[in-house]
C-alpha cells in the first residue's frame, strides 16, 4: 500500500511540473499530433490544390499528418477569424491568401486584425491568372472581348471565388481599364462547371484551378495576368498587350495565429523553403499549373515596390481610409460594384497598394532570416 502511494505522489508531483516546463521544450516536439490546414475556399479551387499538395510535404518531413480542412465563406474571412481564436501552439495553420489583405478594405468590422492576429510563417507561391471565357462567346482575343462587351453593358457574368477575391479584384481592375462594365457572380463553391456551360460567361481564374480545363478546350483562355508571358501557356498573350500597365496576379502563404512559438515558425518555414526548392515537389505544383521556373520571393516584393501610392498602416484601412495620393488615371473610374458599404476606397486602388502595405507590415513581424517569410 505504501510502495502504491510513493507511486501516486511521485506521478502527481510529475503532472503538476508539466505546466511549468519551458515553452520552447514543447516547440521542440512539434508536431505533436495531426497539423489542421484551414483554407478559406471550397475543395477544388486553387488554395485547395496547393494547400494539399504543400500538406502532403510537410507530412512527409515532419513525420504527422498536415489535414486539409476548407472553410469556405465570406471571402476567407471565416477561417482566418477561426484560426486567430485556436490555441496558437501551431497544430492550426492558415492558408492565407491574397483576399486577405484586401478584405481590410472592403469589411470596416472584421472580428479580428489580420495585422495583430496573425503571425506569417512562409510564402508558397505566386498564383498567376488567366483571363477566360466559355466557348459559346464569339472572341478570341482581349481586343475582342472588349469589343463585344462595350456593345453589350452588363449582359456578361464574371464569375469569381467571392467578393474580395483575387479573381473579383483582377477583373474590377480589368472593368476600370478597359471602360466595360460586367455583371459579378460570386461564388462559395466551384465556378467551372457554370462557366463551362455558359451560365457565367468569363472569368479571371487562379492557373491551378483551371488549367485543366484550358488544355481539355473545355474553357478559352485569353490572356494572362502577369506582366509577361507564362512559360506554362507561351503562346497566350498577357493583358498588358492590350492593356498596357494592367498586372494581376494572387499569392499563397502559410500563417498561424498570433503567440506561436518561435521555434515552430522557424521549423515550419525552414521546411517549406526547403520543399520549394526540392525539384519532385516543383514538378508536382508545375503539373498542377504553377509555373515551375517563378521566382516567387522576388515576384512578391516587386508587387510591393511597384506602389502606386503611399497608404496609412492603421488596423483597419477602411475604418481611417489612410493617406491616399491621387490615383492613376486608368482607377479614377469607380463602378459602385468596386466599393464596399462604408468605405469609400474602390477595390482596385488596393490591387497592389493594399496587399504591399499589409505585406510589409507582416514582413517586419516574420522570423528574422528566413528567406521564405513572407515577403513584402
């Protein structure tokens, strides 16, 4: 009976020393069971595809598995307010996206502050988009297409992933440049078969989504965003040829919420750099359409240089608008579409300007060193 009650205090006393042990020592044994991967759009679209594909990797090197979940809704807002409420001990990661930081200008009352919230780990990639419309409508080239919609306003669907995304963002810019106005369809779940059979008529799509369909005729691509032509798609011209100064591309990264551990950035971020440089992985993400030779650290800071103008940093750019010089003369224009309830900042000023400030201010707050922080 004693020998049993040396035993019970001996284990007690172990429990109650646990709490106090270093948080580094619970750093160093990560991951300690299966990491969450939180993408804000549904299974199929672009995030999802290389949400997996970098999950896969991980699991592989750091011996637990990386699950994909998809929380769809309100433009990535539901999941990034889900992964800034979880326990920050880096068994929940976010998939953060380009729509984030330009949802700080379209919602004036977020539930939590991307800037404060959310602690950047590591950039993945750059996602390029690829101007596209359903076969049924009669043109072939940008010129064409804007054309034919100056003839009819508002008779063409543009499908994007939601209000904010990437995809709505690229074709606002696309509407104020060309002097078109086109009717927006957003949506929560897959795009592709609506505009397959011609319900939605065109859309700026992420290449990994759609690149599939490109290569199967199923969809006509046009153009693509990037201020040069793809390695990918050679023969398909950028809209710049037509649209001189137009450049819309999206961007993945992963985050965690704020308070994770160092030493769990640092080993996280470590082995995504090292994947995006191991040549079995860039031969997966090239078969899923991203374009194998990108260098996407120096693209991601050339989005930042290339400012249009200088903005403000407070925490919610709509609630103070920010410091805004006057815009190009191809923005002036603002369709109401373009501008959400309560800020009066359209979309597309924010289609570089927006996402470099939000990037440079997460930049300062990434782990010194690392190569593959989330640049700005």
């Amino acid at each position: 009976m004693k020998l049993q009650r040396r035993k019970f205090l001996r284990l007690a006393a172990g429990a109650a020393a646990l709490p106090a042990l270093p948080r580094h020592a619970r750093a160093d044994a990560y991951p300690s069971r299966p990491v969450r991967v939180i993408v804000g759009y549904s299974a199929g679209s672009a995030s999802d595809i290389i949400a997996r594909l970098m999950a896969q990797y991980l699991s592989q090197k750091l011996g637990q598995q990386f699950v994909v979940e998809n929380h769809p809704g309100a433009a990535t807002n539901l999941a990034a307010e889900y992964v800034a409420r979880v326990a920050p001990d880096g068994h929940t990661l976010l998939l953060l996206t380009s729509a984030n930081t330009v949802n700080a200008t379209l919602y004036t009352k977020l539930n939590f502050n991307l800037r404060t919230d959310i602690t950047p780990i590591a950039s993945i990639d750059l996602v390029p988009y690829v101007m596209e419309v359903t076969n049924a409508l009669p043109v072939k080239t940008v010129a064409e297409f804007i054309t034919y919609a100056k003839a009819a306003p508002d008779k063409i669907n543009m499908a994007s992933n939601g209000v904010g995304s990437g995809p709505h963002v690229a074709g606002e810019l696309f509407q104020m440049m060309a002097g078109v106005k086109l009717v927006h369809v957003p949506y929560t779940g897959n795009p592709y078969s609506d505009l397959i059979a011609g319900q939605v008529q065109m859309m700026f799509s992420p290449i990994p989504a759609s690149i599939a369909y490109v290569r199967s005729k199923q969809l006509r691509p046009l153009a693509v965003g990037t201020p040069t032509r793809l390695q990918i798609l050679p023969d398909l011209p950028t809209v710049a040829e037509t649209l001189p100064g137009y450049d819309a591309s999206g961007w993945h990264a992963l985050a965690a919420p704020k308070g994770v551990p160092a030493d769990v950035v640092a080993l996280v971020s470590k082995t995504i750099a090292a994947g995006l440089k191991d040549p079995a992985f860039k031969k997966k993400t090239c078969r899923s359409g991203q374009p194998s030779d990108a260098d996407d650290t120096n693209r991601i800071r050339q989005i930042r240089r290339r400012r249009h103008r200088q903005m403000g940093e407070g925490d919610q750019v709509c609630e103070h608008q920010g410091r805004l010089n006057a815009a190009p003369a191809a923005y002036q224009r603002r369709p109401p579409s373009a501008t959400a309830a309560g800020c009066a900042v359209p979309i597309a000023w924010f289609t570089r300007g927006m996402t470099s400030v939000a990037m440079s201010s997460m930049e300062r707050r990434a782990s010194p060193g690392s190569s593959q922080s989330i640049p700005a």
